[in-house]
C-alpha cells in the first residue's frame, strides 16, 4: 500500500518516488501548486476510491497521513 500511494503521489507531483518521504509534508514539495493539489484529489479518487472535499484533505498534512487515510480505507 506505501508504495502503491508513494508512486501514486510522485505520478501527480511529477516527481521522483524516492524524493518522497512518510514524514514530509506533501505541501512543501517545490512543484505543489492547486494544480497539483487537484491532481493529488483525482489521484486518491482514481487509485483508492477514496473522494474528499478539499476541506477534508485540507486536514491531511504528511504523506504518512496520507498512507494512513488509505490504509483506513481498504
């Protein structure tokens, strides 16, 4: 599941997956804009059926409070 949303995650920043870390906050990432913050929701939304309104995901700071929505999830 962690490298299932750390790909999922890197494909919507475009980034590299082994430039992502658990403890990083996704929104400091160089490239995160509300472009990519869009991207993130149809990501989570495509890949993990999970749907969100911003106001929910806005609660989710960590890429490990991302693992741990998903994980949740399943």
């Amino acid at each position: 599941m962690k490298d299932k949303l750390i790909t999922a995650l890197a494909d919507a920043l475009e980034m590299e997956s082994a430039q992502i870390k658990l403890n990083d906050s996704f929104r400091d990432y160089e490239n995160y804009s509300s472009l990519t913050e869009l991207s993130v929701l149809a990501m989570l939304d495509s890949d993990f059926m999970i749907e969100l309104e911003m106001e929910d995901f806005n609660r989710y700071r960590t890429v490990n409070d991302l693992l741990h929505l998903v994980s949740q999830q399943k």
